[in-house]
C-alpha cells in the first residue's frame, strides 16, 4: 500500500522541479541551453499537468494537504490553457552561440557572445549577450555592458563557433511564451 504513496510524492517532487526550472528561466537570466532538456521541460509540463492534478484529486497523500497539492496544478493547467499547449510546445528552440566576442581575463566562465535563434519562417532572432556559464547545460544571459570597449577585464576574440553568414547587429527581443 505504500508504492502508490510513494510514486505520488515521486511524481509531485518531480513535477515541482520542472516547474521551478520553467519559472527560473521565464523569470530570471536563468536559461536552459540544452535542447533536448528544453524539450523535456517543456513536454513534461503540459502533458503532466492534468495527470498530476488528476492524480492528486483522487489519490490524496495526505488528507489535510489535499488542497495545496491541488492548487500549483490547476492554476498551472489554467495559465497552459489560455497560453496554449501548441505555444509553449514550440518554445523549445535555444539559442545557439555563433561567435564568442569578448572573453573575461579573469572568469574563463563569462563570455560576451553573439547568438541566434531559428524563429522558423521569419527567420532567426540575434542577440549579443555576456553569458556566465553555470554548466555547458545551463547559463545566466544578461545585457552587454556599456564600457566593455573600455574594461581591461575584457579580452577581444575572434572565435566563431558555428559559421555563419549572419553578422552581430542589435540584438533583437527574445521573444518568451510568457509575455
């Protein structure tokens, strides 16, 4: 009688941690760089969200936390609905590295980079950004510094990564499914 206890703690702590890394990136300058976690994420939301919910209302773990167990799910199945399911299924494109601009002298970790994403038929959205990578997995993007040109921390490099015909202009928006 305790597996079924059990897989329902399992499955809430797991649904928890999907929606803290979804909330961490739609939030913050927290970003997921990998694709296949990215698409992970984003599958294990939506197709979750009702079995998670459904789960809870009729397989309560504890009685007198029925209603925060049911609370996270519904808001969440609510906001997929109004956003749409097929609009945050296509949100799975990361953004790809095509040229490391700038390297701290300091901090191997911290890069400014111009990069590019596939927006599909209407092209590619470009950005350049300083990214601190946490792992090759995860990464914190934020704006370009002003005085880069200026700040002795700052080394030039010509490193492309992937080759590419397009050149670093003005970083248009990322566009987000929360927005």
């Amino acid at each position: 009688m305790k597996t079924p206890k059990t897989l329902l703690k399992i499955l809430n702590l797991l649904y928890l941690a999907v929606l803290l890394l979804v909330l961490l990136e739609a939030l913050t300058d927290f970003e997921i760089k990998s694709y296949s976690i990215r698409l992970f994420v984003n599958y294990w939301l939506v197709t979750n969200t009702p079995i998670v919910l459904l789960c809870n209302i009729f397989y309560p773990v504890f009685k007198s936390k029925r209603r925060n167990d049911l609370t996270i799910p519904a808001m969440l199945l609510v906001l997929i609905l109004i956003i749409g399911p097929s609009k945050i299924l296509s949100a799975k494109d990361t953004w790809e590295t095509q040229a490391v601009l700038y390297q701290n002298k300091h901090l191997v970790f911290r890069k400014i980079e111009f990069q590019i994403q596939d927006a599909g038929t209407h092209g590619y959205y470009k950005r350049t950004v300083e990214v601190v990578y946490l792992t090759p997995l995860f990464v914190i993007v934020r704006p370009v510094p002003t005085d880069i040109h200026q700040n002795a921390d700052w080394v030039k490099v010509s490193g492309a990564v992937n080759g590419t015909h397009l050149s670093p202009l003005q970083s248009i928006p990322q566009k987000r499914f929360f927005h």
